[in-house]
C-alpha cells in the first residue's frame, strides 16, 4: 500500500534533495555539482507531481513541468560556463575558479 | 477595462519588447555601443514615464485576471518598486556610459540581457505567485550570471559569474523545495490565497509552512547577502564589471526585497514571529561579520561589496521591526533603499568613472591626495561616503534614523544600539577614504589616466549627489519641491496598498 | 514666510562658504569675506543682546515644519544661557580671524571656519532635538577638515581618532533622541521631537530613563571632555592648528556644557538631580587629574589643553551644583574661560609660528622682545588662575560657593585645588615668558597691528566682567534661576 | 504490483543518486543520473502523470542530460585535469550524516500534514487536462518560461562564442 500514500514518495524525494545537496557541498568537480543541481529540481519535481496527485491539482503537474523548463534555462548557461571555464583553466576542480579572493584585485 | 488593464502592464511591456528589440537588432553590425546604450536609456526612460502615471495613487488590480488569473498583481507598492528599479537601472546605463566605451567590449547582447535584468525585477515586484516569482527571479539572475560574465578576457568575470551561478542554482532549489512544502501544506501557491488558507490553519501544525518559508527566507538572504550567506558578495561584486555590480547592489536589492516584504507582510503575517529569534541572530551576525569584512579591505571596490552586508544588517533591521511599529515604521524600509539605493548606486557610479581606464588599480592607497587633482570628484565621492556612514545633512542619515526610530518603536532598541555601533565603525572605513583624498598631498602615479570631468557620466553622478544631499535637508519649506516628506508620503501609500483586499 | 535673525545667524556663514567654494577667489578675498560674515554676525547678535528681555523665556523664536511625518521641525529660539554663548561666539571669532589674519593662507581653512560658525550657531539655537542633533554633527565636519588639513604631526590618525570617538558619543545620544520620540508618540500618539514637548513624557520607566541619560551624558562628556573620555584630547591639541585648537577649546567645549544645561536639566530633572554628587565629584576629580597632568606637561600646548580640560571639569562641577552660585559661576567660567584659553591658544599659535618651537624648556625671555605680547599673555593667564580683578576669579568664587553650598567637603576641596592650580600657571609664566634663558628667541616677534586688534576687545572683556560682573549676570540669571525651578520642583515631588 | 514497482523505482533513484554523487569519474556520473531520471520518469506514472513521464524521458534524460554527456566527451577531460578529491569519501559519509536532522525534520512535518486524498479523475495527468491548465490557470508563468529560454539562449550564446577582442 506504500504505493498509494503520499508519504513515500516524499521520502523519495527528500532522499534525493539531500543526496544533491551532499553533492554540491563535498565535490569538486563542477560537472558533477551541476548534476548535484539537476537532481534536486528533479526531487522537487517529484514532491511538486506527487502532491498535484494527492491534492488532485494539475497545478502540481504545471509546476513540475515549469521547473523542468528552468532546468533547462539554466542548463545552458550553466554548460557554457563550464565550456569557458574549463577552456581557460584546463581543469574541472572548483577551487580553481575561486581564485578572487586570493589575488589582488583589480 | 482591457485598455486599463494593460496600462498597468504598460512598463513591463516596455521594458521586454525593448530588450527583444534589442536582441534581434544585436547583430546588426552598424549600430555602434552608443546606439544600443541610447535605446536601452529611451526604452527605459518611456517605461517610467508610463510608470510614474500611476505613481502616487491607491489601487490595486489583477490586470487581466481572466488570462493570467491571479498570478500578477500591480498596485501602488509595485508602481513604487517599478519606479526605483527603472529609475536604478536608468541611472545605471547613464553611469556606465563611459566605462562601456572605455572598455568597448560591451555591446549588442548586453543591453538586450540588461533590459531582461530589469524585466525580471519587475516581474518580480508584480508577482503574485510563488513560481512566477521564482521564474522572474531566474530571469533577473540569468542575465546577471552573463551580464557579470560577459567580458571574457578576464579570469576574475567568469569566475565571478561561475560562483554566482552555482550558489545562486543551490538557493534557487531552496526555494523550489520551500514552494512545494508551501504547496504541500496550502494547497495552492498564489500568494492571496496563501494567507486566507493559512489563517484556516490557525490552531493546528504549521510546522510544514513554517520550514517551506524559512527556504524561501534562505534564498532571499543569499540574494541579499545576509549572514550564513554572505561570502559570495564580496568575490562577486568584486568579480563583476562596476557598472553591474552597482545595478546588482542597488537594484537587485531593491527588487528582492520588494517581493519578500509581500509574502512577508501580508501572506505570512500569521506565523511572522516565529522567525523574530532567528532574524535577530542574523541580524547581529550580517553587523559585526560585514564590518568586520569592510574593515580588513584594501580594495574600495570590495569595501564597497563588505559594507553593502553591513547595510543589509541594517535593511534587516527594519525588517524585523515593521510588524510591530506602527504604521510610520512601515516606511522606513521603502525610504532606507532608496537611500542605500542612491548612495550606493553613486559611490559605484563614480569610482567605475574612475577605474574604467583597466590598469587602475582602485584601493584606499590609490586615492591619496586625489581632492588636490580632482577636487569635484573628491567631493561627490565625500558625499556618497558620508551619506552611506549616515552622517547628517545626507539622505543615509535620514535613512538610519527612519530605521532605528522604527526599531525602538517595535520595542528592539538593543538591535537599534547594536546598528548604532555598526555605523561607528562604519565612520573608520568610510572617513578613511575622505582622510586619504584630502589630507595628503597629491601623488600622480605614472600610468593612471584619469578621466577629467565630462560627458553624461558626471552629471549623472553629479545628479545623484546633489539628490543625496536634498535627499538629507531638503524640504517644501525651501522650495516647493519634493524631499523627504514625499518619499515617505508615497512610501506609506504604496504600503497601504498591500492590505487592500 | 520671513526669514528670522536666528536663521541668518546660522545660513549667512553657510551661504557665504558655499559661494566662496564654487568661485574662484583668492585666498585674501575669502578671509576678508569670512571676517565681514563674523563682523555682521556680531552685530546681529548684539541686536539680539540689546532686545533680549529678562525673562525666563525663550525668545526670537522661529518654526517651520521640516520632515512633516515625523513631527520633525526646524525651531529656533534662544534664551539667557544660549544668549550668553552667542555672545561669547560672535566676539571670539572676529578676534580669532584677526589673530589668524596672515598666517592661515589657505581658502579651504576660512571656508571651513565659516561652516563650523553656521554649525555652531545652529546648535545653540536648536529647539528640536531633531536638529540638535543634526547641526551636532555636521558641525564635525569642517573640524575634521582643518584637522585633517592643516593640522601637524600625525594629523590624519588624530582626525580619525576625534572623528570616531565623538560620533560614537553623539550616536548614543541619537538612540536616546529616538527613544525619547518614540516614547512621546507612544504617550500621545503624535511624533514631535521638540524639547518642549518631550519634557512633558512620564511613561519611561526609571532604568530606561538612567540608560537615556547615560546616553546624552557621553555624547556630552566626550566633547567637554571629562575625566575617563579625554583619550582623544592631547593628541588632537597638539596635532591641531591654531585655529582649530582654538574653536575645539574655546567653543565645541563649551557647547557641550551648555547642551548639558540646555537639555539634560528639563529632560531629567530628577536624575540629573540625582546624580549630580556623583558629576560634581568626577568634575573636581578633573580639575585635580588634569591639573597635575598639566604640569607634567613640557609641551605648552598640551599644558594648556590640560588645563583647559581641568578647568572644564571645574565648570561642570558647578553646572551640578545645583544651585543659582554654581550655574552662575559656571555659565561665568565658561565665558572667562573661553576668551582666556582661547586668547592664550592663539598666543600660543603666534609663538609658535614665531620660534618653531612648542616646549617650554625652548622658551624663555621672550617679554623682552616683544611686550605686547606679553601683556596680553599675562591678562589672559590671570583670567585663567583667577586673580581678582578678572573674570576668572568672579566665576571661580561663584563656583566654590556654589559646591560649598552643595557639600561643603567638596566645597573646601574644589577652593583647594583651584589655587594649587593657580601656581602652576605662574611657573608657565615665569619659565617661558619672563626669565631669561640662553635660548635663541631673536626670530620672536612682537605682536602685528591686526593681532593686538583681535585680542584688545578680549583683554578688555576680562577685566571689565571682572570688575562689574553683574552687567552679564543679570541678563542670565532668569534663564538659570527657570532651570533651578526645574530641578527643584521634581526634587520636592 | 504498485508496491514493488514503487520500491524498485525507488531503489533505482537512489541508487542512481548515490552514484552519481560518488563516482570519480563525470561520465559515469551522468549516467547515473540518467538512471534516476528514468526511474523518477516511472515514479511519474505510478503517480499517473502520464504526461511529465513522457516529458521526463523525452526531455530530460533524452535531450539536457545527452546534451551533458556529449559535453563531458567533447571536452574529453583527462585523468589529470580532474579535481583530486581524496577525502570525498568521508564528506560525504560526514555530510549525510548531519543532513539527517534536516530530513527528519522535514518529514516529521510531512507526516503531521493533514492529508485529503482525493478520488482521481479518469484522465488526471493526461495531457489535455494538463494543457487545459497550463494554458488556463498558469499562462502568465508558461510565457514568461519562453522569456527565461530566450535569456539563456542569449547568455549561451554570448558565453560559448570566442572573443574577437
């Protein structure tokens, strides 16, 4: 009956947004920050359908569909980016692109 | 109905068919910098001549509710916010006039993406909608990222731009998940409604409102650069071109808080005590962790970026206290931006004047003896300082003491003291800048250029100067001519417009 | 809408820089303007004086709405006590001017004097606490510009110095300002930060209230300065030029006084009753501290900031009293005070300019070269000691009446100390003007036709309010005797 | 049949999840995600959201996320140039661990939630109820994503292109 509660699939959900969260805060690795990124919309996409579901509101489903258009937006600034970045840099790890705070300014 | 309707839109409309204008015209190649710069000013400068039509009246409307529903909402809070944001980003494009032509490498897109800027905080003020606001948020940010990024042959832009983006994305999920926790517990997501469903609640467990909330409030603290949130500021402000790091400290500020002080006023007045504790810790964190990063700066610029936290502090403070002051507390917050909003935006505004030349190094040590070269600029530079450290006769002290008048009024005079002491410390990192511009003799490096005074740069800072100091003394009993009285009148009409139902 | 004399005392220096500052004039054209300002202001303070009635009162009063929403309005209006001052302003600074005449070349100097006349006259003036505060603190500003500017030595860690230390003062007093106002309109749900109108709030409970005195109490105590707040003094005296020197001791000092009488006295009565014990021991503590540290001093100008410092503990001794004698004396010392330091302050900056030299072991014979300085140093020095005859001894002996009457312990103490404080002045006198001494003084000159012009009226003022005191005291004492009724009618209660 | 559906599906998000944030490797950590992806694209139709299943594998698993891995291979990043991450292992074990006060807050809220679960429609999550609301309720945020699309398609192609300066 698990499969006919709301609850699981917000624990589901939950799980993913902080996996991703735990991505984005002990990588290094930009790609895998972004994806990091990526999957906790897709954890908010799930609460946002399972709850459009249960409150039988397509506003839930709207919603959801809305965030993948964001995803979407800021994943293409977001790979170009990372093109510049590592273009320049010839690395991945993000502690190289935080080099501001240690050099004089200009 | 329908031609009042989209009156009311009028502005936005503007300012996105301009900024699409703009992108189909980007590659054209005959159109010079000059031109894009030109028509970004005209379309803005018509947007707050529609805007300024409805400045000053009470109403509220959905404008066309049967198409949008109630996902937008113009009233006079919003007409007041549109009005700052257009005025900031007017005054922005005329400042960054002469930087842009220095450095030339700003042209097409980025006027295109300016105007998107804008567009998205506007929409921000108008929206009526979790998602929507999220959505104008993203906009407004999106285009910051490139804007900050646009000028690739520099490491520091583009790295600026990366650790926006990704802090930004990582606020942004927060306030995705608030929004579903929102929704979860409501039901719904339109902000009108947020508050009749949470009153239905009142009595049960609201914990679930209460945590989506507070991740909205994440968000809106790392925009504006509150405490646990603050350390991009100064990276990225520093990163950023000076120009758009002025239009990002003035009015994207402006923007954000507009839209917070809706959902928070009005939507979540229910439960709005429960963060009271948790705004006092941030509050007294952003103080002394801002002030601490100002002290220790060498670079004015990323002064500037440190202080910028500690007038967040002070924003704060006000923030906390408008539900419990009375109705001329409520203000204080309006009047305060518009103060940070001007000295800010002229302190910017002039030092990117000076340091558009790119082998101008701007630190404290670059100004010494700088009045006896240029006396106007050093005094217009005095003004800004001395109006951001709230020094009488300038708009930053009208501004503080709307602020902490407010405060001891809803009862936080230790959070009124504790700013008071914030700003004299504050006096050491400003008045050490007018100290090096006048009180040593003037040594003229070789290698600097620095502009002398002329094109529509300095008199826009010139302007902003003089509306500083107006801004300070200025009232009818001088001359017939709007000053603090009508900033405050209109403040307070744009915020009883929120309660109209 | 007609402009009242108080509001061209305060905007005609104002204006007059403003004007100077955009246009190209000379250095010579803007001293000559600056001095025809400081001639007019006397003049119209002089109407003022004469057209002034004996009353408690306060006169010439001027009102115009400023920041509507918050009950915040500009009004003027003087009485006794800030007559008194207003006075002392308009004929210190002519003479200073005269004093400084040829030696401060510089536009920016006279400018900036102009602006602190404007800021200081708006400060006496002031009914509105609003404003108070505001002139308070732009009067600042061009202090810190001829610190900064002209000033010696580390000049610009001591302008930042003085700068920080007396803002933070004054913004405590800021926070009581605001909780004062936000206290009426709690009380009586309109805004009003008018002196008048905030005397009347009974709803601050007493420890809030101790917290709001405190408040004004530093802002005060910083600028006078008394005892534990003087940090700031010996480096900002000696770093600074003459002039600003003379206006930080001759004037800001004293303004702080008479904000302290002004507006602590009808704010809290009670508490001002109440602590007064423990400001007229910490006052005497200061004529005593600052008295020895004195005469350690080598260094003439730190000596006389010193004792300027000691005497001004001595004036806020009185000040708490609490009873006519002392305020009396008080508003007397101030007077004598601030025309003897400030005469000896500009001697001292001629000397200065003359030898180069500041210690007092580089001095010495200088009578012979130049006489007519040294009569002048003599009067003003005797004013200060308080030899009869001059001013001086008639506020001193006012003073320690006064305490006497308060608490006669105090009493005999005070008397003490002041002619132990007598003495040294006199060894000053001695070592550094009298006495021959094999240093070189051939460079000193005596005093030019300009500077003996500005100190004669000084000179004369000293003994002529030492001799008939009571041409000043009558026009005072309705003023002080109000403040008294103040004090003592919230005491009977 | 739900149940295990539901529990596999589950299993593969985390599952997907957890090796996405753990492999060293970008490549393998898309794809990883993509395995999620897909099993969320399931969880979508249990929930019967029939419509975002198909918008999930088309889009995002079929369009962002190839789009992702064709850049991880056109940058063809060399063992060298990727970030040395020696203790990733123990952050991440150490970051789970004082995230499960946030989770458990946050589910203990949800599970306090007044829950009203409604009898569903007959063609709930289909793709003309959904169009009917998205065209209806939320058309001012649907046009405004095409302005969002437009700002990115503007700063992709103002970042990606070379500088002639």
């Amino acid at each position: 009956m698990i499969a006919n509660t709301l609850f699981g699939y917000i624990v589901i959900a939950m799980v993913l947004f902080s996996i991703g969260l735990l991505g984005v805060i002990s990588r290094k690795n930009i790609f895998v920050i972004y994806m990091s990124i990526e999957l906790m919309l897709n954890a908010v996409n799930l609460l946002f359908v399972a709850l459009g579901t249960y409150h039988n509101d397509m506003g839930g489903h709207v919603m959801a569909m809305l965030v993948i258009a964001i995803a979407a937006a800021e994943a293409g600034v977001f790979l170009s980016l990372i093109i510049v970045l590592y273009r320049r840099k010839k690395s991945l790890d993000s502690d190289m692109f935080r080099t501001l705070s240690q050099k004089e300014a200009v | 109905m329908l031609w009042t309707h989209l009156g009311y839109l009028l502005p936005l409309i503007i300012v996105a068919s301009g900024a699409v204008l703009l992108m189909l015209l980007s590659p054209v190649e005959r159109f010079s910098m000059e031109r894009f710069s030109l028509f970004t000013f005209v379309i803005l400068l018509l947007a707050l001549g529609v805007d300024i039509v409805y400045f000053g009246k009470l109403f509220t409307a959905f404008p066309m509710e049967g198409l949008f529903s109630k996902m937008l909402i113009v009233d006079s809070y919003s007409v007041y916010f549109d009005a700052l944001i257009l005025s900031g980003a007017l005054v922005t494009s005329l400042i960054g006039t002469h930087y842009f032509q220095i450095k030339r490498h700003f042209k097409k897109e980025f006027f295109s993406l300016f105007l998107f800027s804008v567009f998205g905080m506007m929409l921000l003020v108008h929206a009526n909608e979790l998602l929507t606001a999220f959505i104008a948020l993203e906009i407004a940010s999106l285009s910051l990222y490139v804007m900050i990024g646009f000028q690739k042959i520099h490491d520091k832009r583009v790295e600026a731009s990366y650790q926006y983006l990704v802090l930004g994305s990582i606020s942004g999920t927060f306030f995705l998940l608030g929004s579903a926790l929102i929704y979860a517990g409501l039901g719904t997501t339109i902000l009108g409604d947020l508050g009749k469903a949470l009153d239905g609640l009142m009595g049960k467990d609201v914990s679930l409102i209460v945590i989506g909330a507070t991740f909205i409030l994440v968000t809106f603290l790392f925009k504006i650069s509150a405490f646990p949130f603050q350390n991009w500021t100064i990276d990225v402000y520093d990163g950023s071109p000076l120009p758009v790091t002025a239009f990002m400290a003035a009015t994207f500020k402006v923007a954000i808080f507009g839209f917070i002080l809706r959902l928070m006023l009005i939507d979540l007045d229910p439960i709005r005590d429960i963060w009271d504790t948790l705004f006092v810790v941030v509050i007294l964190a952003t103080l002394l962790y801002g002030t601490f990063l100002a002290i220790i700066q060498e670079s004015l610029k990323r002064m500037l970026a440190a202080s910028s936290i500690v007038h967040t502090g002070y924003l704060l403070i006000a923030f906390v206290s408008i539900g419990y002051a009375g109705e001329s507390a409520s203000s204080s917050i309006i009047f305060y931006l518009v103060a940070y909003f001007l000295s800010a935006m002229g302190a910017f505004g002039l030092i990117s004047y000076i340091a558009a030349d790119e082998h101008v190094r701007v630190t404290y040590e670059d100004f010494r003896g700088f009045a006896h070269v240029h006396p106007y600029m050093a005094a217009m530079l005095s003004v800004f300082m001395l109006s951001l450290a709230g020094i009488p006769s300038t708009i930053g002290f009208v501004g503080k003491f709307y602020i902490f008048t407010g405060a001891i009024e809803a009862g936080y005079t230790f959070l009124a003291v504790c700013g008071i002491i914030a700003t004299f410390i504050s006096i050491y990192y400003y008045f050490k800048l007018i100290a090096l511009m006048y009180f040593y003799p003037a040594c003229e490096k070789e290698g600097t250029m620095i502009p002398t005074l002329s094109g529509i740069t300095p008199i826009t800072i010139g302007v902003i100067a003089i509306a500083v100091i107006w801004g300070g003394i200025g009232n009818t009993f001088i001359a017939y001519f709007p000053g603090v009285d009508f900033l405050i009148d209109t403040a307070r009409l744009s915020y009883m417009s929120l309660f109209i139902k | 809408m007609s402009i009242g004399i108080l509001s061209i005392i305060i905007f005609l220096p104002m204006v007059v820089a403003l004007a100077l500052m955009v246009a190209p004039f000379s250095s010579r054209i803007t001293r000559n303007a600056a001095f025809g300002v400081s001639l007019t202001i006397f003049a119209l303070a002089l109407y003022i004086y004469t057209h002034f009635e004996l009353t408690g009162t306060i006169q010439f009063k001027e009102f115009y709405p400023w920041i509507k929403s918050y009950g915040i309005s500009y009004s003027l209006g003087i009485d006794g006590f800030s007559l008194i001052i207003l006075m002392l302003i308009a004929t210190l600074i002519p003479s200073a001017y005269l004093l400084l005449w040829n030696n401060a070349r510089s536009k920016s100097y006279w400018i900036s004097m102009l602006f602190i006349q404007s800021g200081i006259s708006g400060t006496l003036f002031s009914l509105d606490l609003f404003l108070f505060y505001f002139f308070w603190e732009a009067m600042l500003l061009p202090v810190f510009m001829i610190i900064g500017l002209f000033g010696s030595g580390n000049r610009v860690f001591s302008t930042l110095k003085i700068t920080i230390y007396t803002i933070m003062g004054s913004l405590f007093m800021f926070v009581s300002i605001l909780y004062l106002g936000v206290a009426h309109y709690y009380e009586f749900g309109v805004w009003s930060f008018a002196l008048s109108d905030l005397v009347n709030i009974t709803t601050i409970a007493r420890e809030q209230k101790i917290f709001l005195f405190f408040g004004f109490m530093l802002a005060f105590a910083i600028k006078i300065p008394l005892f534990p707040f003087h940090s700031w003094l010996l480096q900002t005296y000696s770093n600074s030029p003459t002039g600003g020197v003379f206006l930080l001791s001759s004037i800001m000092a004293k303004l702080g006084v008479y904000a302290l009488v002004r507006f602590m006295i009808p704010l809290f009565p009670d508490l001002f009753a109440q602590f007064s014990i423990y400001f007229v021991a910490l006052g005497i503590f200061g004529l005593v501290y600052f008295g020895i540290a004195a005469i350690c001093q080598m260094n003439i100008k730190k000596m006389f900031a010193y004792s300027s410092a000691s005497h001004l503990g001595f004036i806020t001794a009185g000040v708490f009293a609490l009873n006519v004698q002392g305020m009396m004396g008080s508003a007397f010392l101030i007077v004598a005070h601030a025309i003897a330091t400030g005469g000896l302050f500009l001697l001292v900056g001629v000397m200065e300019r003359h030898l180069g030299i500041r210690s007092l072991s580089g001095l010495g014979g200088i009578a012979t070269k130049a006489p007519w300085f040294t009569l002048f140093f003599a009067i003003m020095l005797f004013c200060t000691v308080g030899i009869p005859g001059t001013n001086g001894f008639v506020a001193e002996l006012l003073i320690v009446l006064g305490i006497f009457h308060y608490n006669p312990y105090l009493g005999v103490l005070s008397a003490l100390t002041v002619l132990v404080a007598a003495s040294y002045m006199f060894w000053v006198f001695q070592k550094a003007v009298l006495v021959k001494s094999d240093n070189d003084v051939s460079n000193m000159k005596d005093l030019s036709l300009y500077e003996i012009l500005g100190l004669l009226p000084l000179a004369v003022l000293i003994i002529a309010m030492g001799v008939y005191p009571d041409l000043f005291l009558y026009k005072i004492e309705p003023t002080l005797q109000h403040y008294l009724i103040d004090i003592l009618h919230v005491g009977v209660k | 049949m739900m149940d295990i559906l539901f529990l596999l599906l589950g299993s593969f998000a985390i599952l997907g999840a957890v090796g996405m944030v753990s492999f060293h490797q970008p490549v393998h950590s898309a794809l990883s995600l993509i395995l999620t992806i897909i099993a969320l694209a399931g969880l979508f139709a249990l929930l019967s959201a029939s419509f975002l299943f198909m918008v999930q594998i088309i889009i995002y698993a079929g369009a962002i996320l190839t789009l992702f891995i064709f850049i991880i291979m056109f940058l063809n990043v060399k063992e060298a140039n990727l970030p040395k991450e020696p203790t990733k292992n123990i952050t991440l074990f150490l970051g789970s661990l004082a995230l499960l006060p946030f989770n458990f807050l946050i589910l203990r809220a949800f599970y306090q939630m007044p829950l009203h679960v409604k009898v569903l429609e007959q063609d709930f999550g289909k793709i003309k109820p959904l169009g009917m609301e998205l065209f209806t309720q939320w058309l001012l945020p649907f046009e405004l994503i095409s302005i969002l699309l437009l700002v990115a398609l503007i700063g992709a192609v103002v970042l990606g292109r070379k500088d002639e300066v």
